[in-house]
C-alpha cells in the first residue's frame, strides 16, 4: 500500500508528519510518498518535492508562484500519480494547491481524504462545493466545520484538535499582582517576519502605557531566534526578549497580548487570559475584509460564539486601545477570573487527545 500526502506551509508539515508517522505505525509496510517540508520528509519512504521550503503563503507568493507550481503539478506529480497509483491521496490544509491535487487525483480514479480543513469557511465559502467535488471526506480539528460540511454534503468527521496532544494542562501558580509588581505579559508578535514588523511597534507602544499605569510590571516578548532581527531595539527596562516558544517558557506568564492565529488557541488552552490585535497593510487589510465572512478573527471566540478574549483589528488596534482593556481586565481580580473560566470551558469542546492516531485509523478504514 502507498499513500501520498501533501502539506504546503510549516504547521501542515507538523501535522502531516505526525500523520504519516501513525499510518506507518497502525499499517505496517505502508509506504508514504510526500510532498511536504523537512518534518514530512523524515517520515516519507519517497519524498518528492519541498514544496514548504517555496514559503508560498499570503496573497503575493501563490500568484508569483503559480506558473512554477502548476508546471510542476501537472509533470511531475500527475507523473507520480499515473505511475504509481497510490491508494489514496491526503491532502493537509493548504487549499491553493491541494484542491488541484485533488482534482488530479480524482480524475485519475484515486481517492482522497483531506487531513484539517482549510479556513475557507472564514473566507471563501463557495470553495466547499470544490471540495464536495474533489474530496472524498474530509478529517476536520472543530466542531462546527463539522457542521458547516455535513450541510454541504460533504462527508466529514470531527477527529479532535491536534493541540490537545501538544498543549499540557494549564500550569498551577499563584496569579501576579500588577500592583505589587509580581506579574508578567507575553508579547506574542507572530512567527512571520512580516508579520513581526506590522504587529511589534503597537504591542511596544501599548506595554510603555501600561507600564505607565503599572510600572511594576514585566514584559516578555516571545520571539523566535531566527527572526532575530525582526525585533529590532526593544527597551531594556521591564522587557525581555525570549527566544523561546515553549509552553514551558509560558507557564510563568498572567496575561498575553497576541496576534490572532493557532499562538492565540494555544494560550486559550494554557488558560492565558489575553487580548487579540491584528495589523496588516491598509491595501491587504482590505482585500480581506472584503472576502472575510466571520464575526471574529479568533478561533476561541468562534467556538462558543461569544468574545471571551477582546480583539482589537487594524484601525482598533491602537496602542491606546489595547493598554485601556489589558488595564482594565488586569485591575480587576474577578474579571481575571472570569476570563480564566471561560478560557478553561474550551478544551473539552476541542475533543480529546489521540487526534492524529484516530484520523489515520479513519483514513486506513476507508481506503
């Protein structure tokens, strides 16, 4: 047997890594093709191309990208596919590219079983019929796309949000107190250097308010070692730089001020009360909000349709803005609290742990 499974961006390498390493382990003799990144391509038995390394992500990079990827779909994979007839194709996430692997693949006779949806109900909404097309089920990580594809028509199975397996239980600790200088943010700016540069300048602005209100507290900005110099000069005072990620190097933490994104659902299950704030350019910002079709920018709201954490978008996103409701919450002990509570009240809506070992054994039963 032989599956070809296909990621696009650094996260759907990590979850198709992980998928391909329970299909072996459930099916042994079971030999992975992959179009991926380097996580994919450690797991693959026949790697075909690094396709994540192409960093093809955004609004510009599919359209400068797409003559290449389109020569290299219709050549090399159609080739792959023609040759060697896998049993099943599992496209993870990444619409642009998968939905036309897909539709190969279907032509060609070979079934499909997408791995995590694409956010196209945020967006696109009219791409499901697409992917009732070309898609034989898909394998969904929230309930309601669960949902919003058995509407469709679409054959779908919520198998649990991969988080759950990653994220620990929320550390135990005493909470800070901004009064007495014991408490400390997270400044979480993003992953992308773009994205650094839009988002750090209001999140540095808005922790010197605060600051001004509470000269006790610390700062710590969660960065990435490799975007280094994407943080340019960062006061000294009261802030610190940590180029560490890991749920560990949060624990210490009594609020976040984070861009939105999958940073914001793993403080939610850390139960880190926070705020959200996106910047993007005016022209980008724009272009997605014409097409945006969600009440909120953040997955822990949309689960339970209601704003537990505050998101303040673009023109909202001012300094003034953002410091105003983290001074607001971070005074109030109840409203901590509350927020707590309500962070603790998503985890068991996201399923349980196990996600990735259940999807393969779906996937295994179908084909």
């Amino acid at each position: 047997m032989e599956i070809l499974i296909c990621a696009g961006d650094p996260s759907g390498d990590i979850h198709a890594s992980n998928l391909a390493r329970e299909l072996k382990k459930i099916t042994p003799g079971c030999r992975i093709s992959a179009i991926g990144g380097e996580k994919l391509r450690h797991e693959a038995d026949n790697f075909i191309y690094d396709i994540v390394g192409l960093n093809v992500h955004g609004f510009w990079e599919p359209v400068k990208q797409y003559f290449r990827l389109k020569k290299f779909l219709d050549t090399r994979v159609a080739d792959y596919l023609r040759g060697t007839k896998p049993s099943a194709v599992i496209p993870v996430d990444y619409y642009g590219f998968n939905i036309h692997l897909a539709r190969t693949a279907r032509e060609l006779g070979i079934p499909v079983y997408y791995f995590i949806s694409p956010q196209i109900w945020a967006t696109r909404p009219k791409r499901i019929e697409k992917m009732k097309k070309y898609v034989n089920h898909i394998s969904v990580i929230f309930p309601f796309e669960e949902k919003i594809y058995a509407r469709a028509g679409v054959p779908v199975t919520f198998v649990g949000n991969p988080l759950l397996d990653s994220v620990p239980l929320p550390a135990q600790k005493q909470p800070g107190n901004p009064v007495k200088g014991n408490f400390t943010i997270g400044l979480f700016p993003g992953s992308r250097k773009q994205v650094i540069k839009w988002n750090l300048p209001v999140m540095i602005k808005s922790a010197k308010l605060i600051l001004a209100r509470y000269p006790g507290v610390k700062f710590k900005i969660i960065g990435m070692k490799q975007l280094e110099k994407s943080y340019g000069e960062v006061p000294v005072k009261s802030f610190e730089i940590l180029y560490d990620s890991s749920y560990a190097a949060r624990a210490g933490l009594d609020f976040a001020i984070t861009t939105s994104g999958t940073v914001a659902l793993e403080n939610t299950l850390l139960e880190i009360p926070m705020v959200v704030m996106y910047r993007l350019p005016w022209l980008m910002y724009y272009l997605v909000k014409s097409i945006i079709k969600v009440t909120s920018v953040t997955i822990t709201n949309l689960l339970v349709n209601e704003q537990i954490v505050p998101e303040y978008i673009q023109h909202d996103a001012t300094p003034r803005k953002i410091s105003d409701a983290v001074v607001k919450t971070i005074s109030d002990a109840n409203a901590l609290n509350v927020m707590k509570q309500k962070l603790n009240s998503i985890r068991p809506i996201l399923g349980q742990p196990g996600v990735y070992n259940r999807a393969a054994k779906l996937i295994m039963g179908k084909i």
